[in-house]
C-alpha cells in the first residue's frame, strides 16, 4: 500500500516517478491516416466504437473506408449513451465476442473512449463489471484498443481509468488498471473542429483541471517491494508535461471556443488536453473531481463545468500552503507564458478566474441550482472518493470541503475576486 506523505515533503519523496502510457502516441493533423498501421499490428477483425452523431460524418467514413482498403474488417457500434450506464455494455460486450474482435478502436468523446475500455475489458474476462470497481482488479491485458478522441479534453485516450454509471450507486464509479491504458492513441485534432463551443468550453476547462491536479498533486510514499496504486501522486516525469498542458490550454482554450474555426486554436487546444491526460494518468487528480462527483450528480450539469467551476476555490484555498502556493505559481508562469520572477499563486487565480469568464464557466454552484442546504452532502460524498482525496495537497476534512463549497456557492475567494 502507498501512503501519502505530508504537505511538507522532502526531495527525496518529490523525485519519485511512474508514467504508464499507450506504446504508440501519434498527436497531429492527419494523424488519423496512419490508423490502418496502428490498428493492423493488433488484428484484423475491427470492432469500431462510436459516438453516433460521428458515424454520418464524412471524416469518419473516411476513416473507415481507409481501414477497409487496408483490408481490415471493421464492425461499427454506435449505441453509447451518455454518462455510460453500466447495463448499457452488455449489448456492446456480446457484440464483440460474437464478432471475435481482435481489437477495438474508440473514437469519439470520453464516453464512448471509456465505453471502448470496458469493453475491451468485459470481452476478455467476462462480468458483471462491479467486479472490477475500484484500483487495480483487472486480471490481465485486455482487448487491444487504439483510442482516437474527437474532443479535447478527457485525455481518456492514455489514461488508466475508466468511468461508468451504476444504478445502485449514488456516484459514478472508477476502474482503474494500468492493463486500461490504450494500445495506442491517435489524435488528430481535425476531428474536434466541429464541436460545440459549450462542449469545446466543458472539456478544454478540464484539461486545465487536469494539468493543476497533477502538478499540485501531494507526493506519495510508494512502496516498491509491491503492487503500486495506479494513480501515484506528485510525479517527477509528468510535471513539466503538466505545465505544457497549461502553456497550450491558457492562451488557446478561450480562442477556441469562440473561433470554432481556428484551425490553430484547435491544434492547441488537443495537445494540451493530451498533455494533461499524460500527466494527471500516472498522479492522479483530487479536490476539483472529487467534489464535482456529488455536485454533476446533483444538478446533472457536464463533468467538466464542474471542475472547471470549482477550480477558482479549490486553487484559493491550496495558496495557504507555501510549497502549494509556488507551484501554483510555476503553473501560473507557464499558463501566462510569463517569467518566474513575474509569477505568483495570486496572479495564477486571477488568470484562471478570467479564463473561466471568456469561456462562460458559471461562477458559483447556485447559478446551477444548488442550495446552501445541499452542500454538506456534497462534502461528506467527495470524502468518500478517497482516492481523489488521498491526492490533494493538502490535509481534507469534512470541514474544509465544506468550506470550498460555501464559498463556491457564494461566489467568495479569500485571495481575490470573482468580479
């Protein structure tokens, strides 16, 4: 087992290092043409999951058609349901192994990337899925899956988790094995040119998210003689892909949005969600996710308006510790692309407050109807995602939660302004 160490950690703990990342990462336009290569050297028979909105689309057929030339039998399923409700895979798995898929390949969004994962996974060891709940009960290697994002953001596609819904629980439930972690990713930021800006918005603040979490992540203690988690806190090899992910998101995330079409902006802004999705896959993330579990099963609002909402807060908050407070600094340097000299955790909340505000994040957890009276279950839930918890940086108490949350809901920062 790996114990956190405390907010006052030594050299020694903060040099500690694991990445866990797909063999193969091909980033770029047209990226998408070297997918008959990728996917060949894991099989011929191609089960293809889908977003259903992408399957009419002439960027997909394209793709499919190149497949099919490289004499590669592809089968498209396309039935994915948002926020993926575990008992929707079933069809998916018997699918695939009616097909005799020899590998998946996901393209879409985080749900259908995580929909692929599972069912790479339910193929080759059989349900129900609850038997994989939780950190590192993944027998083996599953189905090889080459994942494709066709959003900028979730960095499924090199991470070791998996996200569904379950019925008989109250919050969305992880999986988390390192035997999770794609084959390959292929990003080809061609693919994110037609999204929604709210969904450009949503996804890009997350990747942003995802690159503070793993920066200002608390070290680990790991013990080495064992089975390591899969997610192992501050993380000496990801940190400065974690300050890259900022250096694309901060100048970029908000053009993108309002120039859908800036073929720039995109190419940015797909990089950097890759980038955090790197980073944050060996460390981990902690207070921003752990309370928007709670709060998106609350309001039923998208999982990145919930981080990217609570960022401001939980940032306020991590500055009254100063070892947290210089890193955030260091993220603020490079999300400005300013000297250190000029930097500092303040300047970094004001910046990500105004990005949250070109980009049209709401500004407290009342403007998505939540009550005063609601937010002491929301705290006691986030408690619960002690995974996430156990990476924050600083000491989480029900008692500090439910402050970040009272003053999310108010709109208050104690080190700035929301205004």
């Amino acid at each position: 087992m790996a114990a956190p160490t405390g907010a006052g950690d030594d050299l020694r703990s903060a040099a500690v290092g694991t990445l866990r990342l797909p063999p193969r990462i091909h980033f770029g336009y047209g990226a998408r043409r070297h997918l008959p290569e990728v996917v060949r050297v894991h099989g011929r028979s191609v089960l293809a999951v889908v977003d259903p909105f992408l399957v009419r689309t002439p960027i997909f057929r394209e793709t499919v058609d190149a497949l099919t030339e490289a004499r590669l039998d592809v089968l498209v399923h396309s039935d994915i349901t948002p926020e993926l409700p575990v008992d929707t895979l079933d069809a998916a798995v018997a699918t695939a192994r009616d097909y005799r898929a020899e590998v998946v390949l996901a393209i879409g969004g985080g749900s259908a990337l995580d929909a692929a994962k599972l069912i790479a996974l339910l193929s080759a060891y059989g349900g129900p899925a609850h038997r994989y709940y939780g950190e590192n009960l993944v027998p083996g290697p599953i189905v090889p899956l080459v994942a494709v994002p066709t959003t900028a953001g979730t960095g499924s596609e090199v991470t070791p988790v998996a996200v569904v819904s379950d019925p008989g629980r109250e919050l969305k439930v992880g999986i988390s094995s390192p035997f999770l972690v794609p084959s390959a990713a292929v990003v080809d930021p061609e693919f994110t040119l037609g999204t929604p800006a709210t969904v450009t918005a949503w996804s890009g603040i997350d990747a942003l998210v995802h690159a503070v979490e793993s920066f200002t992540a608390r070290p680990f203690d790991l013990d080495w003689s064992g089975v390591l988690p899969v997610f192992t806190g501050r993380n000496v090899l990801s940190e400065s892909v974690a300050l890259q992910a900022a250096a694309r998101l901060g100048p970029w995330l908000p053009v993108a949005v309002h120039q859908p079409g800036d073929r720039r902006a995109r190419h940015e802004v797909a990089l950097g969600s890759l980038l955090g999705g790197m980073a944050f896959g060996a460390t981990g993330t902690h207070l921003c996710h752990a309370l928007q579990y709670p709060i998106g099963a609350l309001t039923k609002t998208p999982h990145g308006l919930g981080t990217g909402l609570m960022l401001p807060y939980v940032i306020d908050t991590l500055m009254a510790q100063p070892a947290v407070a210089e890193r955030l600094a260091a993220l603020g340097a490079a999300l400005e692309a300013i000297p250190a000299a000029d930097a500092s955790a303040a300047r970094t909340l004001a910046r990500v407050v105004e990005i949250n505000r070109e980009i049209g994040v709401p500004r407290t957890l009342a403007e998505i109807g939540l009550t005063r009276g609601q937010l002491p279950q929301i705290a006691e839930l986030g408690l619960r995602s002690t995974r996430l918890i156990a990476a924050a940086p600083v000491d989480p108490s029900r008692e500090l939660l439910l402050d970040i949350l009272e003053r999310a809901h108010g709109g208050a920062l104690a080190n700035g302004s929301l205004r």
